[in-house]
C-alpha cells in the first residue's frame, strides 16, 4: 500500500497544498524526480486526486448554509438517480450524499441571504422529483473543517 515516504509526501501535501514538487521533494528528503514519480503513482493509484481551490462562499456574500435531509418516495425504482440527477443541476446544491436508513439524502445549500434561500427552496428544492419528506437544518457555525487524512 504506501510507504513511508509516500505517507511522508501526503502529510506534508496536506498541510500545505500550495507546495512545488521541489519544496515537497526537499521537506521529504528526496529528489524532485523521486518526488514526482511518487505523485505521479498515487495519482494513478486513484488515491491523489486533482488539486483544487477552496473557494470562500461566504466571502462572495453567501452567507447562508443549510442541510437539507429527503427522504424519497421510493416507490418508483428509478427515484434515487432521478432525484440526484436533478439534485446536480441546481447550482447552489454544492454537496449531496445518500445514506442507508431513514434519511435517504442529504443536500448542503448556499443562498446570499434567507429571501434568495427561500426563492431556491420554493422554486428548485421542492420542485425535485420523489420527494416524501424534507427537513432543513440552519448551518450555525463550522466547528471542524478538516480535510486531511490523519496519515
């Protein structure tokens, strides 16, 4: 699986994403090259995906963060790929995942402020096929946001 130096890379990776191969490489004790080839594996190995930015939401005036918990009817055999094919096309949906049990689904939604939340709620949220039930639980504050793998 990994070894030492590959879990050394992905620590330091972590801590800083915004490091070259070269500062990786010198932090790690090895070559750039050595470095790079190790990327370079894990990348294929499925277990480094592709860097990307975190984008401050509220910083561009998205204040409002909700969780919404569906349940679905599920009824219809095709009601959870309906219901998440949907789910993807409302741009202020940035995360959904499902769940075994009572709750099928959970959506986080972004809204400037109540009135445009309550706009997205009435006319993408409620009109997303197979729905039973839905429960909306105001964000508050984020406690822990950690995205880093205790290696």
């Amino acid at each position: 699986m990994l070894d030492d130096l590959d879990r050394r890379l992905l620590r330091y990776w972590q801590a800083e994403p915004s490091l070259s191969t070269g500062e990786l490489a010198e932090r790690c004790g090895m070559t750039q090259g050595k470095a790079a080839r190790r990327i370079a594996r894990l990348r294929d190995r499925g277990i480094l995906g592709e860097v990307e930015a975190i984008v401050d939401w509220a910083a561009l005036g998205y204040t409002v963060e909700v969780s919404l918990r569906v349940t679905l009817d599920k009824t219809q055999g095709n009601a959870f790929d309906a219901f998440l094919a949907a789910a993807r096309e409302v741009p202020e949906v940035i995360e959904a995942q499902t769940f075994l049990g009572r709750v099928d689904a959970r959506l986080s939604v972004i809204a400037r402020d109540m009135t445009h939340y309550q706009s997205i709620y009435r006319s993408r949220i409620l009109t997303l096929p197979h729905i039973a039930d839905i429960e909306a639980l105001m964000h508050v504050a984020r406690i822990k946001d950690a995205h880093g793998l205790p290696i």
